[in-house]
C-alpha cells in the first residue's frame, strides 16, 4: 500500500516552511540549501544525544553497591551490569531504572541446587537416555524374563507413605516406579521430587483418576497431557510411561497415548493389595510370586503394603533378582 509513502515529502516541506516564512524574498536554491543543513544539524544533535544516553553511567545507584546485609556475589553483579545497561538503553534515563527497582532488586543471593535436586537431574538423565521406542502403541505388561530383574510399581500417590517407601528401597539399592496422580502431585510436589532424588521413575497416573475406557482426545488432553505438563513444571519431569486407572482398557486409549509419546504400561503381577482382606502376609506372597520380568501392581496408600515391602524386597533378592524401574527393565528387553 503506498498511501503512507506520501507522508514523507509533506515532512519535508513543512520543515523547509520556517525559513520560507522568514524570508519569502530568499531565492529556492538558497532556502534548499538552508533547510539542508538545518536537517543535518538536527540530525547531528539528536546522533549525539542518543550516545549520551546510553553511555554507562558508572554512579548510577543500585548497579555496583551492595546494600549491606546483602552481599552481591560476583556471579550476581556479573549478570546484573548488562541487564542493567540494557534497560538504561531501552530507557534512555538511568533515572527511570533507579525508580523502577524494589528496594533489593536484582541482589537476591544465586540459589544453590540441593543435593537432592542435583540427584533428580541424574535420575532424569538416566530414564530419558533409555530406548522405548519400539514400545509405543502396545501395552506392556512385563518385560524379558531373561532379565534377571523386576519392576515394583506404586500407584496412586504420592501418599504419606512415600518417604517410607523410598527409605526401604535406598537401603536395599533398589528402584521403583511411582504411577502418580496429577492433582495429588500438584499437593505435595516435594514427595514427587523426593522419588526422583532417590533414583525411582514417575509414571503418569492422570489427573483424576480416571479409566481411559471410550476415552475422547479432549478428556485425555486433560486428564494425561495436562499431567504431563503439571509434572514438568513442578518437578521438571515430563513421564515416559503412562498407566491409566485399572490398566489399559482400549486401543483408542493407547493411539493417543503413542502419539503423546507415552508407552502404557499395565503390570504381570498383582499384589492384590486393594482387596478388603489383603494382609501382610498375602501381599508377601502374592508380590513374590513373580518370576524375572515381571512389573508387580501395589499402591502407596496401603498400610499393610508398605510393612510388606522390606521382606518383598528381600525374598525377591534372595532369589537373584535386581529391583529396577519399569523403563530400565524394558529397555533391558530384547
Ligand atoms: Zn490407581
């Protein structure tokens, strides 16, 4: 469209309009000349006030002194300077970026990843380097039983009993995996962070609770991709593995989850632990059954479970039997 381009030669008369009015007897050569060398002066001035008010300005307060009590570590200050030459130029005032801070802007001291957080990055490197490609679009149920390993699954949390969960496996060198509840981990993401810290997986669980039966796009969007996401804002870990109320019921269910990336994992093994009547001893023995390659169902909410779980790890141990992540152990799997 040119009706915008017309706008710039009116500019240009208006201004040689001055010294046309201080002297119509001027002839045009000279009046041309004239406003020529006025637009270069203009030009010039506003060149060099454009330079000065970007230039740093060494005593602007709140780039270079500290206040007391809050000590400016040399990785603050050093991300600090550009950040604030940048707004001096946006600004062109050093004033504007003085008012603008808070009292202590910019000089909250560098937070220190924990320990525990440094382990949860090691966990997720390690889960997401394993292959499960050629596991998505099938449900899985167990793994290879030449594996010499097998997956305990905990679904439904996280629960008050996590910690202690994760205590019997960190003494027993062991891993698990944790079929989490969306809308429970957005409770207690610590409990979440916690798991991974301690080297164990997170499966999505959904956000609800939900069976994936007939289930819509719209309804798995919100019930397992927003998982997804809740999950990786909260604890930076976005599940590789999917495992829907009561397991696997369609193949619509598992399209989705394939093309969400997600591999649904049912389980071999049933502890039978959601039962009324289930005791320690019948967990025990329904949880140890399991024979190499096996991924065994128990959930985190069960009193009766989480006092079983020490002899389980034992008696699965005494028959030679490494306790690994879902994930590990498939991808342990020819
Ligand atoms: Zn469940």
């Amino acid at each position: 469209m040119g009706g915008h381009s017309g706008s710039a030669p009116e500019d240009r008369e208006i201004r040689i309009q001055a010294p046309q009015l201080a002297g119509r007897a001027f002839p045009r050569a000279a009046v041309a000349v004239g406003a020529g060398v006025f637009a270069v002066l203009v030009g010039v001035v506003l060149i060099v006030v454009g330079l000065i008010g970007s230039m740093p300005t060494p005593d602007r307060p709140g780039s270079e002194t500290p206040t007391l009590g809050h000590p400016v570590t040399p990785a603050v200050a050093a991300t600090a300077a550009p950040a604030d030459l940048a707004t001096a130029t946006a600004t062109d005032s050093p004033h504007a970026v003085a008012d603008d801070m808070p009292p202590h802007g910019r000089r909250s001291a560098p937070v220190e990843p924990s320990p525990d957080a440094v382990a949860a990055g090691a966990t997720i490197l390690r889960l997401q380097r394993l292959d499960l490609t050629r596991y998505l679009g099938s449900v899985v149920k167990r793994g290879d039983p030449g594996a010499g390993m097998v997956a305990l699954t905990f679904d439904d949390g996280p629960w008050r009993n996590t910690r202690t969960i994760l205590r019997d496996l960190t003494a027993t060198g062991s891993h698990a995996t944790f079929f989490m509840i969306g809308n429970r981990l957005k409770g207690e993401p610590e409990l979440g962070r916690a798991v991974l810290a301690q080297g164990s997986e997170i499966g999505n669980h959904t956000y609800t609770h939900v069976r994936m039966k007939k289930m819509s796009k719209s309804v798995f969007d919100a019930e397992v991709v927003r998982t997804q996401d809740v999950m990786f804002s909260l604890i930076g870990w976005r599940p590789r593995l999917v495992r829907p109320m009561s397991g696997s019921q369609d193949v619509g269910g598992v399209r989705m989850a394939a093309q969400a990336g997600l591999v649904v994992a049912d389980w071999s093994d049933h502890s039978e632990d959601t039962m009324g009547d289930a005791t320690v001893a019948s967990i025990l023995r329904n949880a140890t059954f399991a024979r190499s390659g096996a991924i065994i169902l128990m959930h985190e909410k069960k009193k009766e479970t989480v006092e079983a779980l020490p002899a389980i790890i034992a008696a699965l141990h005494k028959r030679g039997l490494k306790l690994v992540t879902v994930s590990e152990l498939l991808d342990a799997s020819k």
